[in-house]
C-alpha cells in the first residue's frame, strides 16, 4: 500500500484529547467501535442510497458489505450512512425533481462528517448523477460503485427489457395486437432479479458515464447485479478507496473536462439515454467544469454507436457484460484513436487507456465494429432555431432515418393532461406526418422535467401500422425510450420559451443534418403570441403552496444548463472550520 501524504480529515475529529475529541469519539464508541480505529486511519464514508421505495438499489446493504469488508482488508474504517433516494419507478411527480435535494443531501452529509474519502452507493437512474453531483461540490476522494443491472427479462421464451417493452406492448395493447393477460404476464417477467433497468437507459448511461469518466473502476457499468464479481468489485472498490485517501487522489483530479469529453464520446458509442446530457452537466457545473451544450456536437457527432442493446437495438445488459463490456467498447474507440483523451486519470491511479487497452472483446454482434455500427453517427444531435433558442436534443440512434428530416403540421397539446385528455379520441385531427407538440413539461412547468417526451402516438395513427412520428417537447424522455423525440426544448414553455407560442397548424421544420428546429411563423407573430400567453401563472400557482416545490420552481436552471439549482453550482470544497458543539 502507497504512504500516506496528507494529514487524516477526520483526525479534525477524532485526534485530539481533548472536550471535542471526547465528544466525537465517545458517542461512535456506542456502536462498539474500539479506540485503535479511530487512530491514524482513513475513516471511509459508504453513501448508500439503498431503499425499498428504490427497487433498483434495494440490495445495496449486501453490496455496503461487501465495500466495507475491502475498506477494512485495506486499513480503512467504513462508516455506512443514508442519502436521499430518488427512485426512478415510484417517485412522483418524477425522481428528476428529487435530483438536486439528493444532491444538496449527498454535499451535506459527505461536507459535515468525520470521513476522508467516500464510497458512492448508485444504481437507479437518479441516484448517479445526485450523489456524483454532491460528492463533486466537496471534493474528497470518491469513487462510485454502482448497483448493477437486473438479468435479462423473460416473457414467451424471449429476452425482453426493462422499460422498452412497457412502451412497445402498451402501443400493441393499444392498437389491439396483443391481449391484456400478456401484457400482464410480461409485467411478472421484465424484473426477475436485483438491479436497475437492463437496457442501455438512463442508469445503465450513467454507470458507463461514471465508468468513462474514471470515477469507478473498469467493468462497474455493466456486471450483473446478481453477479458474484459486483461483489468483488464492490470489495476491490473498498481496498482502493483507502488508498485513494492516502495518495490524496481527489475528485477533481479526475473529473476534468478532457474526461467529460471522453463520457461524451462513449455515450455516443453506446447509444446512451438523452438524460445524460443533463446529468453531466449539472455534475461538470459542480466540478467548475465548464460544459457546454455544443460540446455535445463537437465531440460526439460522428461516432458510431457500436453497442446494439435496446433501446436502440436489441440486446440487453447481460450480453453486454459478457461481450466485454464497456472497456471493450473504450478499446474499440481508443484503437481508431476515437477516444479523445487516453491519459486520463482513473480512480485505480491508471489512465483510461491503462485501463483498457488490453481489454478482450467477446461478441462483435453485441459490440459491434465501428465500420458496421448500428447508426452512423449516433452522437446526440443538439438542435437549435427559433422554437429552441438555447437549444434542444434528438437521439439518432432511437429514431427513425427518414423522419430526421421532416417537415410536418404541428398538434399541439398544452401540456401532459391535455395530451392524455385528447390523444386516443378519435376524432383528433391528426394524420402520419404532422409533428405532435407537448408544452409545460419542462423543469419549471412539469417540476422536474418529467420522461413523458416519448407521447405515445395516437391509435387512429398506429392502427394505420405507424410506428413512429415526430414529437416535440421541453419534456424529458426515458433512456428506455424511442422514436424520433426532440427533448429538451429550452426555454421551456414555462419560462416563456417560444415553444409556449405554438398552434394547431403551423408548420415545423426538424432537420437533424444543420441541427435546425423552426417554427414557420413569423417573428413578430411568435412575440405577439408571447405577449399574450402569461408563461409564469401556473408554475407560481405551484411555488405559492411552499415547501421544497417552491424552491425546486424558483431557482431550478433550464435544460441547457443541467436543471441544477441556480445557487449550487460550484465546488465549495470540504472543510468546517466550527466544531459542532
Ligand atoms: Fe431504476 Fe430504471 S427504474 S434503473
Ligand atoms: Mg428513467
């Protein structure tokens, strides 16, 4: 093991003999704790987002285990404590809206406490980005282990995945193509095991997103929850973090921007969820990193998506894994020199390319090789023009080739109710190529920038066997998601963005080429509109009832920005210089 430089953090606690010393110690020492470990060693946080309400990260206490024995094998003290768990499937009106209260939690609790370094317990969509976004505002060392992936879904002897197949068979009950005691059926098969969601959505994203920026180490994105080797994992993690401590290996070192320029380039690779461009936004902003929308053309426009898992093609998780997994996937880019920068720094103190160069790769069908991918150029596509002006998104790889160039005859619903309200009537006027538009969904608007981009099309359009349309939105989608979305909408129709100003009628122009979005009507006609239509009377409506709505309303940034809140952005480092008594 390395020497340590720096002085212990906790030592700020527990290393003195004297009134606070007694304090800090004597109270752990109800846990059973003996003196010696409070002596010299590097106390390590284990931030667990475990829950029940969380299904994805309902095993973490088994996972905390298996961290803790790693950390005491290595010297560490492990000290386990809760985070806020926003989860993906329960949390209403969306876990989204929970994001920045887990991460001011996360920031709080890593900030205010006796620990040196921190384990970050994630897996569920949500739960990534919020505790890398606190753990970034502190600055200790950190290093993620994620969950896992639930195994494959079973359903009439097929593989089926997580959330893809609930949009896939809800259309077919829908149109009629299926019965109700199927849909039923696939619901008991889609979750047989421990996990997150096992298509490439917004967790799986997010566990590659940790994996390439260097913040686990290799092959934490894509084990099997149930898998014994996430176990090894989980104890390796806990052997490295207390040598993180002593090599005094913190975040920043790791979270540069060259290491967001490689997430970004491997989100492309993978197909990943339209999410992570918010989420990485938000963690560089924590990180003083500065981040941009357009980085996302610059550096991922052009590069193949190579993994074929669902959404956007048809393998799952499982087969992920088993093919190699993502430092495969940063093999294949690194050998075209495809991978932006090979030297940076990992948590295990290696480069990337350290990490991968030798990497095997088992299943060329499952990552495939970049000159037969299974879309071209599946960097998202960042779309801009007048019904966007700071800018929206589009993820090539779910959508349709022919529908990236469209110009259709906007049906606009005004927000989500109206859209459930009026979708399945049959008497909507609405045909194949008009682009359905969703307004008041966005941060502001929706709070929390719900996954409801995805509108389901309308039946009178599927039973003519139409699978896909164009849809507009300042709406989220799920990274389970597909179909030619334009997501994102900034400023949203609740901050007064011209998307508020849309009608039944006028005509849209989406060209994904020239990154285009316009709305055919004329400036002065768009203000009018504008003029008229009181953007912020719903949302203060919401903010007037208090609580945590009322803040999340106030001072939440637009999409474009990372939906942080305005007033977190920033590291603010670790020390509290007061004792607590
Ligand atoms: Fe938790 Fe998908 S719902 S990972
Ligand atoms: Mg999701």
């Amino acid at each position: 093991m390395s020497e340590r430089k720096p002085p212990l953090r906790s030592a700020q606690w527990f290393g003195t003999a004297d009134k606070n010393g007694f304090m800090y110690r004597s109270w752990m020492k109800n846990q059973g704790i003996p003196d010696h470990e409070f002596q010299g060693k590097p106390i390590i946080g284990i931030c667990n987002t475990w829950s029940e309400l969380t299904p994805c990260n309902a095993h973490f206490r088994k996972l905390a285990e298996h961290v803790k024995q790693g950390i005491l094998e290595a010297g560490g003290y492990p000290v386990e404590f809760p985070v806020f768990s926003s989860g993906e499937s329960n949390l209403r009106p969306t876990a989204m809206f929970t994001r920045n209260l887990a991460s001011m939690d996360v920031e709080e609790a890593i900030r205010g406490n006796p620990i040196d370094a921190v384990v970050l317990l994630v897996g569920c969509d949500k739960t990534t980005p919020a505790l890398l976004m606190g753990a970034a505002s502190c600055d200790i060392p950190t290093i993620v282990v994620t969950g896992g992936p639930m195994l494959n879904g079973k359903h009439k002897g097929k593989d089926i995945g997580s959330g893809t197949v609930v949009w896939q068979l809800s259309e077919q009950v829908k149109a009629g193509e299926i019965s109700l005691h199927d849909f039923m059926a696939a619901e008991a098969g889609m979750s047989r095991s421990a996990g997150t969601c096992n298509t490439m959505g917004t967790a799986s994203t997010m566990a590659c997103m940790a994996e390439s920026l260097g913040t686990s180490l290799p092959h934490n994105a894509a084990i099997p929850a149930v898998d014994s080797r996430r176990y090894v994992l989980a104890h390796l993690s806990g052997n490295r973090i207390v040598e993180m401590v002593n090599e005094d290996l913190k975040l920043s070192k790791i979270l540069t921007k060259e290491a967001f320029e490689n997430a970004i380039r491997t989100n492309a690779a993978i197909g990943g969820s339209t999410n992570a461009v918010i989420h990485l936004k938000a963690i560089a902003g924590r990180m003083g990193v500065d981040l941009k929308l357009d980085d996302w053309s610059r550096v991922g426009r052009g590069t193949p998506t190579v993994v074929d898992l669902q959404p956007s093609g048809r393998y799952l998780m499982e087969e992920f894994y088993y093919a190699g997994g993502l430092p495969a996937v940063l093999k294949r880019l690194g050998d075209a020199d495809r991978l932006p920068f090979k030297d940076a720094l990992t948590v295990n103190g290696k480069t990337l390319w350290e990490n991968v160069k030798d990497a095997p790769l088992y299943n060329d069908d499952v990552i495939r090789p970049l000159d037969n991918p299974l879309t071209a150029d599946g960097g998202i596509c960042v779309l801009r023009g007048n019904l966007a002006p700071n800018g929206a998104v589009l993820k090539p790889s779910a959508a349709t080739a022919e529908l990236m160039q469209h110009r259709g005859r906007a049906v606009v619903f005004e927000d989500f109710d109206d859209y459930k309200a009026r979708i399945n009537d049959p008497d909507l006027d609405v045909e194949a190529n008009d682009i359905l538009v969703m307004k008041h969904c966005g941060p502001r608007g929706y709070h929390g920038m719900a996954e409801v981009g995805n509108m389901g099309l309308p039946p009178k359009i599927l039973a003519q066997g139409v699978t896909d349309m164009v849809r507009i939105s300042d709406a989220r989608m799920s990274g389970t998601a597909y179909g030619t979305v334009v997501l994102h909408v900034a400023p949203e129709a609740a901050a007064g963005g011209p998307l508020a100003a849309v009608r039944n009628g006028d005509w849209i122009e989406l060209d994904c080429a020239s990154g285009r979005l316009h709305l055919d009507v004329s400036e002065e006609e768009i203000q009018a509109r504008l003029a008229a239509f009181d953007a912020t009377a719903a949302s203060t409506l919401i903010a007037s009832q208090g609580g945590y709505r009322q803040l999340y309303i106030e001072r939440v940034l637009q999409a474009d920005e990372g939906c942080d809140f305005d007033f977190l952005i920033g590291c603010r480092g670790s020390d509290v210089p007061r004792h607590s008594h």
